[in-house]
C-alpha cells in the first residue's frame, strides 16, 4: 500500500452497510509527505476506504459529506512528545490525559506518544501499568508511549524485553541530565543503547550535562541568582549541544539508532546536523518543539516572575532571537525530523514552588494545541517549506520513525482515519482565553497564526467543525508500537534504496557543516558571568507572507555557515543584579 495511489481505478459503490462513521470528503486537495493530488476521501467505520477521483466512486444518501474546495486533507497530527498528568516533584501537571488529548484534537493533532517515567528502582513494568490506568479511560484520541529508563540493572535490561515483545513498546528515553533523579553516566547509556539495538528499539535521548547543570545550579543560587532567569544560565547552549554530540558518538559505538528529543539551540540542532552528515544518514534522527519555533529565552528576564516561571522547560529556551528560524531551517532540511510538544503544563501555584530558587520550579510549557499551526506559520506561511514537508515533520516521520505507518501519518486506503481539512488562508489568534488545555497560561499568548483545521476526524468521527470541538472521554486508543521500523533500520543495515531518499532530501545546510567550528564562539563560564554586566533585549520575529502553502524555491537554500555569519552563537551571558537574583522581597 503506498500513501498516495488514487484508488481505486474503477467506479465503487458504497453499500449502506454501516449506520455511523460514514464520511465523504471531496474537493479537496490531498497532502502526504511525498506527494500532494487532487482527490475525494471516503471514510467508513474508522478507515479510509477510498482515494481518488470523484467519477470512481458512487457516493449514497446518509452519507455525511464535508466540501473541502479550496482546503488541504492531511493526516491527522501526531506529537511525539507529550507529558500528560505527569507528577514533577510536589506537582502534577495539569493538562491530564483528558485536557491535553482534548487540546490536541482542537488543534489538529489526533495521536500523541506520550512518556511512561518510572521512579528511581521502580519496575518499569509497573509504571506503564499505572500510566495505561491514567490514559485509558480520558484519551480523547489515539496514543502511544515511550518510557524512561531512570536507572540501570539486569531487572530493568528483562523488563526492557517485556516492554517490546508483549507491551507495544519500541522506544526508551534516557537522560543524561537530573543528576541524582534521572541521570545516568556514560557506561550505563553504552549498556542501554547495546540492549535496545538488540530488540531492534529506538534508543531516545534527553541532552544535556548533568553534571555541568548542577555545578552552574550551586554556584548560581550561591550568589544570590534565584529567579527564573538562572534555568538558562545554569544550562547554556553549549551544555546542550556537548551531550547531543556525545549522545551521538555512544550510539554509534554499539550500532543503535538514537532520537535526540527536544533540540532547543542553534549549537545542538548543528550537532545533530553534523552527526546525521558523519554517519550518512544512519542512527540519528533530531525533534525540536513548538516552543522552540514559537518564542524564545527573552522572557526568563521579565521581572514578572509569574510570566518567567511560565516559560520553564528544559533544555530552556534560548535568547538568541534567531534560533526559531536557524530550528525551523533544519526541519527544512531534513537536518530534523519532527516537531513534539514537550506539553506538560502547570498552573502559576504550581510554578510558584519556585519562588526562591529556580531549581524548584516546575519545568513545563503548552504547545500540542498550537503545534500545527504555529510549524504552519513559521515554516510554510514564512516561505521555508511545502505542504508536504509540513507533513513530514508534524506526522508522517514521527509515524515511521515509531512503526505505526502507514497505519498513521498518510492518507492512504486502509489507513486510520485521522484526518484534518486545514484551510491554509483562515487566521487565529492564541490565547489562554481560548485554549482547550487546563493551564492558566499560553506562552504564544498574542500570536496570530496562519493555518487552521476546519475539520479534524479522528478514527473518522468528526470531532472538531469550524472551531467547535466535541471529543469523547475514552475514545481513543492505545496503538502499540512494534519493534524494528522500517524507516529506522533499512538505513541502519545499509538498505542502499532506504538511504537513497534521505541523502536526496539533505540540503546545503549538511554540505557546509565543516565550515561551523570557526563560527561558533564559545560562551563564558558561570564565574565570568557573575562580574559581568546586565545585557538582555527583547525581540521581535516578522514573518515572510507566505499563504499558499508552496515553497519558495528562491528562499530555500539554507547554509548553516552563512546563517551563523549573520548571527553567530552568543559569546556571553551578562549578569549583574539580575531580575530574581539578590533582589529579597521582590516576589
């Protein structure tokens, strides 16, 4: 079956045979990730039954019909990387599997793979029974999961084979970063990513140095640098971007394919660049986030602590008012594969635990409502990519990546039904006001975007019609993930025409990667930038009118060099007297 064959060839008749889920959609213009055509979709019972020309098919009375002259069908959004009700330290998030399935839907999403997180010595076993408790009874549309190796033991390694061979699971998140709660060291990552390459998984990776975060964290709140400003400080650029690179290399020792989850600077979105360069292709696959795409670390200065504390996630945002086009040019590329959303929302309570010193405060921001549309607005109405690229990286890669296409991410004859009617023209403005989620806060509060779902169906049952949104608690499913993805490992094991694609997609930004080094400036130590100065600038991020959904090939060229001539990598962080540090009494 492939995800863009009008089928079928000769004229079909639909038998009144099923009372519900029967939905035609016409007029439309078809968008997969490799191909976009004009064509009818005809859905019954949760499936798509039909693809193609409108003289093919004999459509009966009873039938509910939606015209989508003038619109794109597209595949229903999948984000890879969702925290739904997660418990943080003495919070839980607030956006449960219920709101947050919810806000997903409203914004054009229908499945999300969300993260089982087991305690240090917990059975991992037991954490995704607890996890398939919260879920399965508020999912509003389909899910999956990945889950967390928080520590390391032969009990884990078995659990792990469980996970993958009974379980539906092929993906399993290590951190390099929470030292003490999470982090785990070299040799044990070695000893995971050898584990999981021998289920055929997904090894996932959270980049960051831990141990260089907590050191920065110490010396910070020693000098009196509370606020939330002192997140960003304590985990620079650099921090980032050394265990990206690492993460890297250890993969490519024992031969196993790694997802870098939540790239979040220019620095580490280059190492993933260069990594996917040096092994052709093979073993890495990068994802960035619609916060990302969508703001920046300017706000951690804000002296309102409420709307600082809002913007906390890790790795954090970056200042550098450049970084969400530099992200959004490697999508562009094929440099990244997939946007998430990372959502895990707390409200201003919650972020309040923080008050004092920024280590305790909550990390979480929204986006899976948002997600579509602002990846809309800042990659295909800005002139960066295509329709179809749009499709790639906001559902079609994440599907293969995790083995659930063509199940998900196209619009194909026996594919799910999940499937958005977006008009490309129509506009909304982003607010906590108006959003699904549970949280107090938006942090793209303000931002009109271009790129709406007039229509989302999920497993063919209309849940969202012009803006109105009507899901049903439970409706969703749990879609195990099998081990061995196609897309994953026919490259990995030298499948000559699985490569052939993906060197064809690489563009200039991957031909210039040797030139970088000399245009990286390296960032100051904590201890210079305790004597330093105050310099933070607020910044604004115009974008090119672009509504059409087509590419400008004029403007597509990409050179990560020359993007870092025009502006480089901060040479420093200047902090005196910051907003939160040394200021007693202010919040």
């Amino acid at each position: 079956m492939t995800s863009n064959s009008p089928q079928p060839v000769k004229k079909v008749p639909i038998h009144l045979q099923s009372a519900q889920n029967r939905v035609y959609i016409k007029n439309g213009q078809v968008v997969n990730a490799d191909k976009s055509f004009k064509a009818d979709v005809y859905i019954e019972d949760g499936i798509i039954k039909f693809v193609g020309a409108a003289a093919d098919i004999t459509v009966p009375g009873g039938v509910r019909t939606i015209d989508a002259t003038g619109k794109l069908v597209m595949p229903g959004g999948i984000d890879p990387h969702t925290h739904m009700q997660l418990p943080f330290g003495n919070a839980v998030a607030v956006d449960d599997f219920y709101h947050g399935t919810k806000a997903a839907v409203a914004g054009g999403t229908t499945m999300i793979i969300d993260f089982v997180l087991p305690n240090k010595q917990q059975s991992m076993l037991e954490a995704y029974d607890t996890w398939r408790s919260w879920a399965d009874p508020k999912v509003c549309c389909d899910y999956g999961f990945h889950v967390g190796i928080t520590w390391w033991s032969k009990s884990v390694s078995d659990e792990i084979g469980v996970l993958c061979k009974e379980l539906g699971v092929n993906s399993f998140k290590t951190f390099m970063a929470y030292k003490g709660l999470y982090q785990l060291n070299d040799s044990d990552l070695l000893d995971v990513f050898e584990r999981i390459r021998s289920l055929n998984g997904v090894a996932m990776v959270h980049a960051e140095n831990g141990d260089i975060i907590a050191k920065n964290a110490k010396r910070l709140l020693a000098e009196g640098i509370t606020g939330p400003e002192g997140h960003e400080l304590s985990r620079q650029e650099e921090v980032e971007a050394e265990a990206v690179h690492r993460a890297c290399i250890l993969a490519h020792q024992v031969d196993c394919p790694l997802y870098v989850v939540h790239v979040m600077s220019k620095s580490a979105g280059i190492e993933v660049a260069r990594a996917r360069q040096r092994y052709q292709g093979k073993y890495i696959m990068g994802e960035t986030l619609a916060a990302a795409l969508g703001t920046d670390g300017s706000h951690y200065r804000c002296q309102h602590f409420g709307h600082a504390a809002a913007h906390i996630l890790s790795p954090p945002l970056r200042p550098d008012p450049t970084t969400p086009e530099f992200l959004m040019k490697l999508l562009a590329n094929n440099d990244l594969q997939t946007t998430g959303s990372d959502n895990c929302t707390f409200n201003k309570n919650q972020k309040e635990l923080g008050l004092g010193d920024f280590t305790k405060i909550p990390n979480g921001v929204n986006g899976v409502e948002d997600r579509m549309s602002l990846v809309w607005e800042r990659g295909v109405h800005a002139g960066l990519m295509d329709a179809c690229q749009f499709v790639a990286i906001t559902s079609s890669n994440a599907a293969k990546i995790f083995n659930i296409f063509p199940q998900k991410g196209c619009i194909a004859v026996g594919s799910d039904a999940d499937v958005v009617v977006w008009d490309p023209q129509a506009t909304r403005t982003i607010s906590k006001d108006t959003h699904h989620h549970a949280c107090d806060f938006n942090i793209f509060e303000g931002m009109t975007v271009h790129g709406v779902p007039e229509f989302v169906l999920v497993r063919g049952r209309v849940c969202v019609e012009n803006g109105l949104v009507r899901v049903a608690e439970g409706f969703g499913r749990f879609i195990p993930t099998p081990v061995r993805p196609a897309y994953v490992y026919d490259r990995l094991e030298g499948n000559a025409e699985a490569q052939q694609p993906e060197q064809q997609q690489n563009g200039n930004a991957s031909k210039k990667l040797a030139e970088l080094d000399a245009h990286i400036q390296p960032q100051q130590p904590i201890a210079a930038m305790l004597s330093a100065d105050q310099n933070g600038n607020s910044h604004n991020h115009p974008a090119r009118a672009r509504v059409d959904g087509v590419r400008d090939q004029q403007e597509s060229s990409f050179s990560l060099s020359e993007e870092l001539d025009k502006a480089a990598v901060r040479s420093s962080i200047k902090v005196h007297n910051p907003p939160g540090g040394k200021s007693s009494g202010f919040w």
